[in-house]
C-alpha cells in the first residue's frame, strides 16, 4: 500500500500516479471528486525523463499520424505506449528514450481519451455509490505545431510569452499529434468526446455547466470568436445520489415579496397551461389574482398573450433559486509558479452542494490543491493525488500547513 506524502488534520496528499494510487484505495473511499485533468496537448509540466542518446540533443519524438488507435469498447483500458507500460518514446535524433507518467501528453486524442477512461474506471470503484464526480476540461484545436488551448484558464501570472512558447515546443516535442484526426483550425471538442465515452461506460451524466469567464484572456485570433467559457460536467453513478440544492442556491431578488401574497414553489405549477394554477391546488393567492379572477390568461386575439398580465411568476423558493447550469464566475491569478489553478468558487460550489458534511472530497489530479483548499474551508476531509512533492507543497502552503520534513510530517513512501 502506498504511504502518504502528507497525512494530517484531514488531509491526505499522495504523490505518483492517478491511476496507481487510485488502484490502492478502498471501495467506497470519496464521496465527492471535484477535477480538472492536464488538458490535451497544452502543457508539459516538466516530469518526463529522456534516458540515453545525446545529453545535447533537444529530443523529439516526431509526427506519426498513422498511429493505431487503443480499442475504445472495454474497461480497464490499454495503457497509452507513451506513458504507462506500453512501447517506450524514443527520440528520432539520438534514439534517447522518454519516460513519463504525465497526463495529457498523449501523442493522439483517442489515446488521451482512454487514459481518463482508464482513470474514471478506478474512480467508479472508489466513489461511494452514491458520490458524484465533477469534471473541469478545456478544449483546444487543432494545430501544428501544437497551438494554445481554447482560453486556457490555466496560465500562470507569472508565465511570460516565451515560457508560454517554450511550453508549446516541449509539447510538440513530446509526439503530440495535434492534426491526426481533424484537419488544422478544427475545434475538437475534447470536453464532450470525454463526457459521451464516459456516458459508454456507464457514467450517468447529469449535467454540462458553462462556466462563464467574465474576465476571459484575451485571444489574438481574427477569423473566429474568441472562448469565454469552459465546461464543467456533473456525472453519478446511479440515478439516486446525494445533492444540496439548498446549499447553493442564490438570494431572491426581492426576498420581502414572499410576504406580498406571492405563491412559491409548485411541482406541477403550469400543467394547465393557467397562471393560477399553483394557487388553485393549494389555495393559495396569486398577487393580483383578485384583479384578474375571471380573466382568461391568455385571450385568443393575436399579439394578446404578450401582454402583461399583472401576475407574478410562481416558480421562486423561499431559500432562494436555482443558481442554473451557466456560472458566471471570474479567474482569480495564483501567484505561484503552476499552470493549473482553477478559481476557488468552483470546488466550492461543488462540494457544498454534493458532499455530505462528514464526507470526503477526492481530487485525482490536486495540482496546487484549490479542490483541498475548498474541502477544508466547508469541513470536509480531502485526498489528493500528483506526480509532483513540490505541487503538494504549493498545496500545503496554501491550506496552512507544514511541508513534510519541517515539522515532522514527512513519511517513508514506498511504491
């Protein structure tokens, strides 16, 4: 069993592999996974290794767009050649060798696509029956050499233009075939290929939110629109699992009309096509009911159902309303050197509303630990998983707690 990186206060941080740590939890571990994987193609975040060959060479693994797809019709999945246990990389200058355990440097789509299936298998297993997952994914296009993402939220303050292009070269170098299915310019839709092979192996998908970026980046592009959003997927693995709507829900407008006469709520309000129909199951009034009691709601002349009726829509809650599938919320800059952080107010919406109080929050891909920061602010216990000691200390600052090995924290670990 592998040991912790950090164990303490309700955290649990684990460095190595998603796939292989995850293979060593229990059934039933996490009750809410909130992620946002390495997008495909975008980043390199430094954990490959070249083994051989010319110390001096810059190391490339070339093109190959007659690469055979893995099958895409069983779970677990064949491990992508590049990454997990299949036909090591090599460079086609000096022949030097590529390890890496990376996610999202897959030299094709498909093969990216089965990596997260790979992974979701395994979070299938250790989410609670009646857990839920939330899965943050960017889109990108298609473009060599390897182009930037569609509004990457994932750019650090601190990256500059040339550490920005120096990405994208170590990308392209990496084997990242970015034209192997769509001829360049073509929008690949990665977040939804994702979501409709996670529906094939079962996942329930619940919902597609668009998370709106007001404060979008930028994007020099002339001939098309620039992105504003991403999506974030909501999926279960069966029909009934735990949801808070309540925890979530945004103040009414004007919350004092609830005392004006005002019906709230109705399962079935509308179904007789009446705008009195809330108020005739429960006998309750409408504001203006009285006004309007033997009008019909919406005469017959033309142009005359636009008009106003002097009623009021019945479908507020007294708790407040439903915040909806569009989340309109900012970037917020970490200052820190890492490329994946995504706003706190996402994982925090999340877990409120889907984690049990006494229940545990997941994050395969941690990252700088925005996921465990929010966990710990709403009370929650969190695990997190990355190939990387120096992100889980990122995330361990940043959650006000001692890095291993300065407070004693550190433990043994073993594979």
């Amino acid at each position: 069993m592998i040991t912790p990186y950090f164990d303490s206060q309700g955290i649990t941080l684990y460095t190595g592999d998603a796939l292989d740590v995850l293979a060593q939890l229990p059934d039933g571990h996490a009750d809410c996974v909130v992620t946002s994987p390495p997008y495909w193609g975008l980043r390199d975040y430094g954990t490959g290794t070249w083994n051989g060959g010319d110390p001096a060479c810059t190391h490339s693994v070339g093109r190959s767009t007659n690469r055979p797809q893995a099958p895409r019709s069983a779970v677990p999945h064949p491990a992508s050649p590049a990454h997990r246990g299949g036909s090591p990389r090599t460079c086609r200058r000096c022949g030097a060798v590529r390890h890496d355990r990376q996610y999202g440097l897959e030299p094709t789509l498909g093969e990216y696509i089965d990596t997260l299936r790979r992974v979701f298998a395994q979070l299938h297993r250790v989410l609670a029956d009646t857990g839920t997952v939330w899965l943050n994914l960017g889109d990108s296009y298609a473009a060599t050499p390897p182009g930037r993402a569609v509004n990457p939220m994932r750019t650090s303050t601190l990256t500059s233009p040339a550490a920005s292009s120096h990405l994208r070269e170590s990308v392209q170098r990496a084997g990242v075939d970015r034209t192997g299915e769509l001829p360049p310019k073509n929008l690949l839709g990665v977040p939804w290929r994702v979501a409709f092979a996670l529906q094939a192996d079962g996942w329930i998908l619940r919902n597609a939110v668009v998370w709106h970026k007001p404060n979008a980046m930028p994007e020099s592009v002339t001939d098309r629109l620039s992105c504003r959003y991403e999506l974030l997927f909501l999926l279960v693995k069966q029909r009934r699992y735990f949801f808070n709507l309540d925890a979530i829900r945004e103040p009414l407008t004007r919350p004092e009309a609830l005392g004006e006469g005002i019906v709230v709520g109705g399962v079935n309000k509308g179904r007789r096509a009446g705008v009195d129909a809330t108020a005739r199951r429960r006998g309750s009034s409408v504001y203006g009911a009285a006004k309007y009691a033997d009008a019909a709601p919406f005469p017959e002349e033309p142009g005359a159902a636009l008009r106003p009726t002097g009623r009021k829509h019945t479908a507020a809650h007294p708790r407040g309303k439903n915040p909806g599938d569009v989340w309109s919320l900012p970037t917020r800059p970490l200052k820190a050197a890492h490329f994946a952080a995504f706003p706190l107010d996402i994982p925090l919406r999340c877990i409120a509303a889907s984690c049990p109080e006494d229940g545990v929050v997941l994050d395969p891909f941690s990252g700088a630990g925005t996921t465990g920061l929010a966990a710990r602010q709403l009370g929650r216990s969190y695990t997190g998983i990355d190939l990387r000691d120096d992100f889980h200390d990122l995330a361990l600052h940043r959650l006000g707690l001692d890095t291993p090995g300065t407070a004693g924290q550190r433990k043994e670990r073993t594979a």
